[in-house]
C-alpha cells in the first residue's frame, strides 16, 4: 500500500514537473503552427469588424444612436487587431531563428510564441463576441422627444419665478387650467404681432412636461406660408411615427402645439384627426393666432384667451431686466420712461431696443424716443444699420428670403454668394463663421434664440432651423427689394405682378413654400444672383428654358418635389457655385456635369439614379 501511494505522488509530482516542461519546449516546437492560427483569427476578426461596422454606418446614417457596447468592442478590435499584427511582423524574424543553424532558436521563439498563444485567445474572444446576439441591433432608438418621461424635463432651462411677469404667470395658469379640463379640446392664444405669443407657449410646454401633465407633447410653427408637409414632419418628430394613429391612442393623454397660424389650417392635411367641421379628435390643440376669429370659427376653439400688452410697470421691469443698473444712472434715468412707453408694451420691441441701449451712449438713447407708437420698423432698419459687417447685413437678408430652413441651407447659400470666402480654408472655418455671425444677429434682436439644444436637434445643422420673428421679416424683405432689387412671392400671386423692368433688376428672387401652379417658359434675370424655388405642388413643371437668361447666377436651390430631371437650360448658368436639389427624385441629371464653376451641391433627402462622369471634373 504504501508502494501504491508512493507511485501515485511520483506520478503527480512528474505531472506537475514536466507538464509546464512540456508546454515550454511546445512553444518552440509549435511556433509556426501558433504563428499560423494567429493569422487566421485576425483575418475571421477583421471580416467580423467590416460586418459590425457596415451596420454601425447604416444605424448612423439614419440618424440611429449606436449602444455603448458595440462602440467599445469596434474599438478593442481596432486596438488588439493593430497589436497583433505588430506581433506577428515582429515574429517573421523568429520564424527563421536556428541555433547554430539547426535547431529552432529557444531564446527567440520562445517569448514571441509565448505572446502569439496569448493574444491568439484574446481575439477569439473578440470574435465569439461579435456571434452574440446583442450584435443582431447595433443600434437602439431614441424615444420621440413629445414623450413625457422622468429626464424630460432635466436639460430644459426654466424662467426663475421672479423673472416671469405676473400678467404671464397669470395667464400661464389659465391656459393650463384649460387645456386640463376634460370638457375642452381646442384652447386658443391670440394678441398682437410682438405681444409674446410664442414665447408664452414655449413656456406652457415646459410646464407640462416639467408637471407631466400629459403623455406626449408636439410643438410646430405655421407661419404665413404653410408648408404642410415639414408640420406634419415636426409633428411626427416629437410623436413618434407609432404614435401618428391619435384616435386609436386613448390610452395616452396628447397635446399638439400649433403656434403662428394666420389662417384656417385643415387638420387632416397634417395628419391630426378632426371631423368635418375640422374639430380635432383623439387629443387636444393649444393654438396661437393674431387673430381671434381664426381661432373661434376657423379652428373651432373651445376657449380663447387675449395675450394683451404690458403695463407701465412690467414693461419697464422687462426693460430694467435687460439693461441692468444703467437705468439708474443720472446721465440715462431721466430717459428710461419715455424710452419704455415708445414700446407701447410690446415685448418684442422692450426686449430688442433694450438691447440696443444697453451698452448705447446718450445719443441713442435720446433718438429711442423718436420712435413713434411702437413702430417696431424703424427699430429693425436701425439694427440693421449698426451690424458692424456688411457680410452679416446680406446673410440677415439671406436669412429673410429664405424663411423655415436649417443653418446648413444657410451655409450653402452663403457660400455660393461668396460671403465667407475669406473665412472657408475648411468647410469647419466656414461653419464656425456662419455660427458666430448667426449669433451677432440674436444679440442685434434680429434673429429668435435657436430652438432648445434638447430639442430638434438632431445632432445635424440640417434640422436646426434660423428662427425670425414674422415682422422682422416683412422688414428684412423691404430692406432686400430695395437694396437688392429682391422680388419675394407671395401665395397666389406667382409672377405675373413683376414687370419686365422688375425682373432685370432683380438679384434676388425667393419662392418659400407659397404654392405656383405654373411657372413661365423664360425668366429674364440677367442680374440675378440668387434663385431660390421651394415647391412641394406635384404637377409644377420646370420648362426646359427657365434659366437661359441668368448668367450671373451663383445660388440656386430647386427644392421642386415634382422635378424629375434638370432642365437643359441649367448649361447656362456659368457661375453657378451653389446647388441645392434637396427632397427631389432625380433621374436625370447630366446636366449637371456641364456646371463647371459649382462647388456646393446639397442633395438632402434626394434620390439620384446615378451621377454623372463629368462630376468629377468639377472643382
């Protein structure tokens, strides 16, 4: 017995003795065949990675988030892969390593053999990975932003209660009452142009999804002129396309924003369900209007409330606000009062001559009182004027005559006009240039804060969008038709109210979204330098002559969702630079091939057979 237990120790002491022996010499006798199975996991890895990436570049170019995991595996795959292709080029001088020119080298096999067998189990690691079932979705989705949640309400910044008005803070409160109450569906806002209309709905919506007041919340602008398909998109966006379907969610409490109509908007055109006397179903409304009447008998409110302007007191409390303790200065004091009641209680106009004063000497201050009853015009014309660069005057009337579109269209635009030539080394340099001079014009009062970062950002300068208030931009409009000759189209009107005369002169002519039904065979516009026609009417025809009188043309968007082809007559656009065919289906665009000084082309949202040969040759 004690022989048995005797051999049994030697026996596992020799396991444990000339096993690791074993596995030392195999790591010189192996070498090759270790260097080998190597090689094939970094090529079985590398085709995992292309698959995984390829699906990652799908998610992204749709806008998708990608999950943390995924993006931490393409990166330790990126890291070990380059590790283990150094081993191995590091190995090819072991592979050949003899001693005394016979027996592999131990001294240098083995340590390189050694980190091969290592890493070789950590990329088969990295591929096991990839055949797991997490890598099936690489991406995930975002809720809509309409839908109320715990976060909601943690990146939204919120007016501190001394800083809201008492005559906003009451009717604030009103409104919620209203839209709350079970009995009423449609709640209406209306008052003058500048009385804070929108502002106060931006308000109401944040308290609603601070106190969660409602499930979903969507918020879109109508303006003059509607473009009924992007209110139905910002609608979508914050809904949710699986939310679309409001008679069948009953389950879910909705609120839909409409701020800016200035006429009857058919609900069903955007997608909101509503009976035939246009009374919404399935949700409620909360609307903004400077006229009652289209909120009463047009959109069959169910309340309305008057936005009216502020007294004495709170107007010159917002003025105080922004201004600061100058009001108390000796020199300025005697000026205050006659200053804030020429807003006539406007706050748009208190806010933007506020600004204006703020850092003014007495000079302007004292000209504040020339003027008369709230004519906000001249205070735009004179914050035109004090821009410090003639290029932020032209982009504040680019901005103007191209109303509801993203900072890119802006950029494109711009740069087809030459206005950051000196600052577009890169398109970077030219994008951080458009931002700083986009912000100059918030600062002159001429522009709205962009939306919030929270927002509809979708992490795109495409969709975030260069905000003006409706009656800075009749003005900018009246200042482009006299400095630039611009001729602006209003709806219903097409061109058959511009002379001949009008149309040579022109340098600038926008159509936003207005609704032509026809336009004409020829335009002669030989001094025209920007065209901008964005039409989503499906049976306008673009004849094949349109532009064969506008050689100076630098900027053209053409923005037609009918369009199918590119007109022949675009060969004579000679100094083209920008090119915008955003949301067409293309089939044919040869033609483009002959626009030898474009330098922009913006195809978002378009579809494009097949781009021809000569594009390549374009600078």
């Amino acid at each position: 017995m004690a022989e048995a237990f005797a051999s049994s120790v030697a026996s596992k002491l020799g396991e444990c003795l000339f096993a690791p022996i074993g596995r030392q010499f195999g790591y010189v006798l192996h070498y090759k065949s270790y260097v080998e199975d190597l090689k094939n996991e970094v090529e079985k890895l590398e085709t995992a990675r292309e698959r995984v990436q390829h699906s990652v570049d799908e998610a992204l170019y749709d806008g998708k988030p990608i999950h943390t995991d995924i993006k931490n595996w393409l990166e330790s795959v990126e890291n070990k892969a380059k590790e283990a292709r150094d081993l191995l080029k590091h190995g090819e001088s072991a592979k050949n390593a003899y001693f005394r020119g016979r027996l592999p080298n131990p001294t240098v096999r083995h340590p390189i053999a050694r980190k091969v067998k290592k890493m070789t189990e950590v990329i088969q690691e990295l591929h096991d990975e990839s055949a797991n079932n997490n890598f099936q979705k690489v991406y995930y989705e975002n809720p809509p932003i309409g839908i109320v949640t715990a976060t909601t309400f943690a990146a939204r910044s919120v007016d501190k209660k001394e800083d809201v008005l008492e005559s906003r803070a009451s009717i604030t409160e009103d409104v919620l009452k209203a839209i709350t109450d079970d009995k009423i569906y449609v709640v209406g806002v209306h008052g003058p142009g500048g009385v804070g209309k929108s502002k106060l709905l931006e308000d109401i919506e944040k308290r609603v999804k601070k106190e969660k007041l409602f499930d979903v919340v969507a918020m879109a602008n109508v303006s003059r002129n509607p473009d009924l398909k992007t209110i139905q998109e910002e609608i979508t966006y914050d809904l949710g396309l699986k939310l679309m379907n409001l008679e069948c969610d009953r389950e879910k409490k909705i609120l839909i924003i409409l701020d800016n109509l200035w006429k009857k908007l058919e609900l069903k055109d955007v997608g909101i369900p509503c009976g035939d006397d246009n009374k919404v179903r399935g949700c409620k409304l909360l609307l903004s209007s400077r006229s009652g009447e289209v909120l009463r008998f047009d959109m069959v409110s169910d309340r309305e409330f008057r936005l009216k302007e502020l007294d004495d007191r709170e107007a010159r409390r917002l003025f105080e606000r922004i201004v600061g303790n100058k009001v108390y200065d000796p020199e300025f004091r005697p000026w205050v009062d006659g200053v804030v009641k020429s807003c006539g209680g406007l706050p748009l106009f208190i806010i933007s001559l506020a600004k204006r004063l703020r850092s003014g000497n007495l000079a302007k201050w004292r000209n504040a009182l020339t003027i008369e009853g709230s004519d906000l015009k001249s205070l735009v014309e004179l914050n035109y004027k004090d821009l410090k660069d003639e290029r932020i005057q032209s982009l504040f009337l680019v901005c103007a005559l191209s109303p509801k579109i993203g900072e890119l269209d802006i950029l494109v635009y711009c740069l087809g006009l030459g206005l950051f030539n000196n600052f577009s080394r890169t398109m970077q340099d030219a994008r951080d240039r458009l931002n700083m001079d986009l912000d100059c014009l918030r600062d002159s009062s001429l522009l709205l804060d962009s939306d919030d970062s929270s927002e509809k950002n979708i992490d795109s300068d495409q969709f975030v969008k260069v905000r003006m208030h409706d009656i800075v931009t009749d003005v900018a409009i009246s200042i482009a038709s006299t400095e630039w000759k611009a001729l602006v189209g209003r709806e219903d009107c097409g061109f058959k109210k511009w002379s001949k005369a009008e149309l040579r002169e022109c340098t600038a002519m926008s159509f936003p979204w207005v609704g032509i039904n026809e336009l004409p065979e020829k335009l002669d516009c030989p001094n025209l330098r920007m065209f901008l026609l964005l039409e989503d009417n499906p049976s306008l025809k673009v004849p094949e002559s349109l532009f064969e009188s506008m050689e100076k043309l630098q900027v053209l968007d053409l923005t037609v969702k009918s369009v199918t082809s590119l007109p022949s007559s675009i060969e004579f656009l000679v100094n083209l630079k920008s090119l915008s065919l955003a949301l067409c289906c293309l089939e044919d665009v040869t033609h483009l091939g002959k626009l030898k000084a474009l330098q922009m082309l913006h195809l978002f949202g378009s579809t494009i057979a097949r781009l021809p040969k000569e594009i390549g040759e374009l600078t």
